[in-house]
C-alpha cells in the first residue's frame, strides 16, 4: 500500500496520516526502542513519546558528537608532536633522523614505554636523551607517534595497508589494545584476496586469532586466486607452518562440500 511517509507520490496527494507500510512501522519501532534502551527504560520505557521524540534524540545525539569532535580536535596533540614543543626525549627508528617526544605521552600511553622510561638507565637520564626502536622505519615510527598524540589512524586513502600492518605489530609489542583494536578493524574492513596472505602472516606474529580465521576463511573461499598470486611463493618460503595450516584447511572445506553434495544426492535419490 501506499505510506504517507515513504511515498513517492506529491505531499498533497498522499494517503492519510494514518496510512504507513511495514517496513517505516517497523523501521520505527526499532529506532524508538533503542532510544528507550539508551534512556535507560529498556522496553518499558514510555513509546507515547512517538517518532518525533525520535528525531530530537538523533538530533541531540548528532550535536553531541559534533561537540566530542570539536573536544578532539581541542585536545589533539599532533601540533605539539610535529612542532617539538618542548620535546624531553628523542625516539629514533631504524632510518632516518630522530623525531622529539614527550616522556609523559609515552608512558601515559603504553606500559611498556612507561617500564622503559622509568628504567634505572633512563631515570637520570640528561635532557634530549634518545631510545630506538630499530624495529621501525622512520614513517612507521612517525605514524606510531602520531597515533599516540591523536588517537587516530591515517586516512586508508593516505596510507598503505603495510603501514597498518606495522601499527598492529607494535600495539602488541608495546601493549597499547586501543592501537590493537583499531589496526584490527581497518584490516578486516578491507580483507580480500588479494591482501589476504598479508594479515594471515600479520595476525599469526600478533597472534591474533579473530584476524587469523577472518583472512583463513578468504584464503579458502579464493583459494584459486591466492595460491597462484604473485606473492604466494614469498609467503610459502617465510611462513612454512601457515602454508601447513592453509593446506588442511582446504582440504577439509574440500571434503566437507564432498560429504553436503553426496547427502544431497541421497535424499534426491
């Protein structure tokens, strides 16, 4: 039937306002119980409110993150980061000059920095002292800095999966699960085929196992088209136990589709 919402049809010919299809009714349903739940009632809270009360919540909720990005930004430090501002250490990669920090953002923001910044061999350190981090390029460092200043990855568009890869790698090294969880996020956001074997081999050093399954399953969904890339030689010669666990895990998809066809084929017959 025609909805006096969701109706294509001019605003003075619409049916009347009582007249609303299934999918706006549930549509609305939804959004009013989970504006209960977020008011704290559940779904005892009152739904007399309606949609329009709806509408105000999202509009409070949207001026509300519009205000926590303005806080963000107010509080963001990667000026203090690129500017030096009075910087207290040096953090050195394996290439490339030394970049300022501050002690305080470093420890506040990893246990590990924080047990090597308050290590006997630190604690009288002199000013502008230096650790390295030889693990690093000096742009991977700079993008581990720059997250622990922000609390942001690099734009997708900006920055190569390699890059995320390397992040992920020292969120768990220096145990910073805010880190962790995002670099997780963004690759499985962008899993496929052809970046597959890149978050196997990254998720079995980080020993991260939803990671692991997530890129296994696209491994073994597109078997044809990772096993005969480009990289799969370069991935069998570094990651040999991997290559074990890639072989058994097409195996046993094969003989489980094998064991579905031939029961289907029973029950035909």
């Amino acid at each position: 039937m025609d909805c006096c919402i969701c109706s294509p049809v001019v605003s003075i010919y619409r049916p009347p306002r009582n007249s609303i299809c299934a999918s706006c009714y549930d549509g609305a349903k939804s959004m009013i119980a989970f504006l209960n739940e977020l008011d704290g009632g559940g779904s005892k809270c009152l739904p007399a409110k309606g949609i329009l009360h709806g509408f105000e919540k999202m509009k409070e909720m949207h001026e509300r993150e519009e205000e926590m990005k303005e806080t963000m930004g107010f509080l963001d430090g990667l000026v203090t980061l690129r500017e030096g501002m009075h910087a207290d250490i040096l953090v050195k990669a394996g290439d490339g000059q030394p970049i300022p920090a501050h002690r305080a953002v470093l420890a506040s923001k990893s246990e590990i920095f924080k047990t090597m910044l308050l290590a006997d061999d630190y604690k009288a350190a002199p000013l502008g002292d230096t650790i390295s981090l030889p693990e690093f390029t000096h742009h991977e460092l700079q993008s581990l800095l720059e997250f622990l200043y922000s609390g942001q990855l690099p734009r997708p568009e900006l920055e190569a999966n390699s890059t995320v890869h390397s992040l992920l790698v020292a969120a768990d090294k220096y145990d910073i699960p805010f880190l962790r969880q995002l670099c997780e996020q963004r690759i499985l956001a962008d899993l496929r085929a052809g970046n597959a074997l890149d978050a196997l081999d990254v998720a079995q050093r980080c020993c991260d196992g939803k990671l692991k399954e997530r890129a296994m399953r696209v491994v073994v969904e597109k078997a044809e088209e990772v096993v005969f890339s480009e990289g799969f030689e370069e991935f069998a010669r570094r990651n040999a136990e991997l290559c074990v666990e890639i072989t058994r895990a097409l195996v046993s998809n094969k003989m489980t589709t094998t064991t579905t066809t031939t029961h289907k084929s029973e029950r035909g017959a």
